[in-house]
C-alpha cells in the first residue's frame, strides 16, 4: 500500500489538533488570566532503506542515506504563560499579579491549586474566596464593620472601621511560582495543578525575590492575540487541504496502477 495515503492522514490529524487549540485560545480570548496554548509536532519514525554513512558495494563510504518518514504526530501543547492586557475595574478585591507568580486557593478537600484569576470576592464570613468560593492561601477574613478594604502592591491587605483612624492589618498576600510552570496541569476554572513536572511551589510575598506586585482594582486579561490565531487557523486550514490532496493524488495513482494491470 502506498505509504503517502497514511502519512498524509497523520498530517490531516495533527492539523485537526492545532485547529482544536486554536478554537480553544479563541474560545477564552475574554477569559480572566487565561493562558494561551501553543500545539508542537513532532516528526514520526523514519523507514530506512541504505544507511547514512553506510559502505558501498566497493567499500566507499555513502555520504547520504536513503530515509522515508512516515508523518507527523502531536508533540506537547505548550502553554504560554506571557502577561494578558490589565483591566481597570475599580474593584478593589480584584487583583492582578504585575510579574511573576500565582495566587494559591485551597479547594473545600484541601487541595492547593493555582491561578492567575484575581476576581475575588467575599464568602458569607467575609473570607476572600475566588468566584467558585475557593478560599484564598492566606486566609484573609474583612470584619463585618470595615467601610472599605485596600490591597497595596506588596500584598498588605487593609480594612478601613467607622470610628477607627488607623486601618485595619488583615494580613498579606502570598503568591507561589514554580520552575518549570508550563508543567502544570489544567484544571478548568482558571486553575493549575503541580505536577512532578512543574516542580512544587516556592511562595513568597509580592515584589520580594521576583515575585511580582500586586495591582489592586485590575483584573489580568487573556494573553490571546485574535489577529495571531486567525493566522495560525489559516495556516493549520490550508496544510489540511494539502494533506488531503496528498491523499487524492495517491488514490488517483493507484487508479492507475489498477488500470494497467487489466
């Protein structure tokens, strides 16, 4: 059988699965801390027919070989962790992280995840909780009474009382970074996972050791370039295209093949 119709069907599924991350980072251009994924390819195993370097019937040496690859395969879909756009909305419980790191919450099992989301809000005790309700790692609690609450870049949450002069400490943010965070796993919600890949956590306090600041009344928006994906779609669109023609040639010479052997 023709080895063209099969290595072009690796290429039709490895477009098919660049197209798939490409809907995906359209999808969530408007999603808060979003980060966008890149597909990375890999070429298959190659069919060798004479060796590189291999010795000829009279003993020289061959300077090229003779390979035949059999197509593509999907390698990783790597994340892109650059900063999105900032977006002032005047919230002051909405953060965003101006550098490195991420913002722990706990899950109600006690699980740590991660997340570059900083929409918080405030849970029925007045605990600092993400839009699922996840609390926020510290756990920072806003008395009851306070008038007003305000997140200074190093992380130093305040709590402005009737009658009281002084604000209030209600204590600091912390944020954690990872070596290798293109190792963590996506979990949905705006969240990462640490996995073996992306080693643990090193937390730290906003604008120390390089962990970046916090912009209290922002939001960090999707790093997602619409003009970017709409090339790399055109692009994956007519590689597709091509791959199928591949196909339709190969099938057009077998035709062939069959007529003269009646």
């Amino acid at each position: 059988m023709m080895r063209a119709l099969f290595t072009a069907a690796t290429g039709m599924e490895a477009q098919q699965a660049q197209i798939d991350t490409i809907a995906n980072n359209i999808a969530n251009v408007g999603t808060t801390g979003f980060k966008k994924s890149r597909a990375e390819f890999q070429d298959l195993f190659y069919e060798t027919l004479r060796a590189p370097g291999a010795s000829s019937d009279d003993g020289s040496v061959l300077p090229t070989g003779v390979q035949v690859g059999h197509g593509v395969q999907l390698g990783a879909i790597n994340q892109i962790f650059s900063a999105g756009d900032r977006l002032n909305t005047g919230n002051q419980l909405d953060m965003a992280i101006d550098g490195l790191g991420f913002f722990q919450v706990q899950r109600p099992n006690g699980d740590l995840v991660f997340t570059r989301d900083g929409t918080f809000k405030l849970d029925g005790d007045g605990n600092v909780v993400t839009a699922q309700g996840y609390q926020v790692i510290p756990n920072i609690t806003v008395p009851p009474d306070a008038i007003s609450v305000t997140v200074l870049p190093d992380g130093t949450v305040n709590a402005a009382q009737a009658g009281n002069s002084q604000p209030l400490n209600l204590g600091q943010i912390q944020l954690a970074r990872f070596a290798n965070p293109a190792g963590l796993r996506m979990v949905g919600g705006n969240q990462f996972e640490a996995t073996n890949a992306s080693g643990d956590p090193e937390t730290g306090l906003p604008e120390q050791n390089g962990f970046g600041g916090i912009a209290a009344g922002f939001l960090e928006g999707s790093n997602v370039e619409v003009a970017e994906e709409l090339v790399q779609m055109i692009l994956a669109q007519r590689a597709f295209e091509v791959s199928s023609r591949v196909i339709q040639a190969g099938d057009e010479m077998l035709r062939i093949a069959s007529q003269l052997s009646q």
